[in-house]
C-alpha cells in the first residue's frame, strides 16, 4: 500500500496528511482525548457522531457530501476503519480519481479546521470543486493534464427554447436537520414567472 500511496501525483503536502490520517496521526477529537486534552468529542460538521478520521473524511453526511459531489464510485461503509477504507478506494480507483481521493480528503481536513478554528463554513460542493481546481492548478504547474468523469453543471444560467419554461430548483440540509428548498420558474426571455 504504501508504495501505491507515494506514488500518488499530488502535492506532497497532501501525501503527508494523508500518511498521518492512515497512522492515526491527525489531531481529530478522539487522538486528542486518548492525548488527555479535553476536548469537544463531536464532529464540528455534523455534531452527532465523535470525530475519528473515518467518520470525518468519510462518513460523516459533510464528508459523504463532498465524495457524492464526483462522478466516481466512491463507497460507504459504517463499520469500517479508515486504513481498510483508503486501501479498498486504492484498489478499485486509478489515475485521476486517487489523486483526486488524496486532494479532497485533504481539502475535508481543511473545510473542518475552518470550520473547527474560525467558524468558516464550506459546502461540499465547494470543497469538491476547491479539489478540482487545486488538483488541475498544481499538475498545470507541474505540466501534467487531469481527465475525470468529475463534471459539475454550469453557474451561468440560460434561457429555455422559445415558448418554454425553464424550473430551476435548489435545495440544501442544514446540520442535519432543516431542509430548504427554492424553486424558481421563468419563461423564455428570461422573465420570472413564479416562485416558491
């Protein structure tokens, strides 16, 4: 395995964090308490569950959130450890999903420091696009091209044919609890019609 992870083509500053969350060397709630600091033992993304690597990079609904935001067959299971977990993803993933799996879960580590230390929020989706774009800045700098099935609609928004209406809905989770959803629909010239 760990031939495969320092091979990986990514920022070594990824590798590393990735090295120290396979030890169980990052400094999650629960290192930290067997350390004898007190500290708060949940999740700061979802505060029902104490915070170990697996449950925050991967199963926590933030971490999982931000793994359904690629097109790559990123699996979940509960029960497992986040070693077993990371050496199956070696497994079945290859070229550009690994280094996408490194980036972004170094990029979860990040959103939740920010949101651990200065109460800065992230969405999954921005963490999974703050990934590609990372991702693609560095191998551009380093002269290698990414290709992924990751793709993500567009932010501009475009006018339906002549005679249509277009729907567009949003809709987001809040801490688990509170779902919000908007939908706005407009005709072709791009006028609003109705919203709720």
């Amino acid at each position: 395995m760990w031939r495969k992870v320092w091979s990986v083509h990514v920022p070594p500053k990824c590798l590393n964090f990735v090295w120290r969350a396979l030890n169980v060397a990052i400094p999650c709630v629960t290192l930290l308490k067997r350390r004898n600091l007190h500290v708060e033992g949940l999740c700061p993304f979802c505060h029902s569950s104490e915070e170990d690597e697996f449950h925050v990079l991967v199963y926590c609904d933030f971490a999982r959130a931000c793994w359904l935001s690629f097109a790559v067959g990123f699996r979940f299971s509960q029960c497992m450890r986040f070693r077993h977990w990371f050496t199956s993803m070696l497994n079945v993933l290859r070229g550009s999903d690994v280094q996408i799996l490194v980036v972004t879960l170094w990029l979860i580590w990040e959103a939740r420091n920010a949101l651990f230390w200065n109460d800065k929020r992230m969405t999954p989706l921005q963490v999974a696009r703050r990934a590609l774009n990372f991702l693609n800045s560095w191998l551009q700098a380093n002269s290698t091209p990414v290709t992924s099935a990751v793709s993500f609609p567009p932010e501009k928004w475009s006018k339906p044919p002549h005679s249509l209406l277009k729907l567009n809905v949003n809709g987001a989770l809040f801490d688990g609890l509170f779902v919000d959803l908007g939908i706005v629909v407009r005709d072709s010239l791009g006028s609003f019609v109705n919203a709720m």
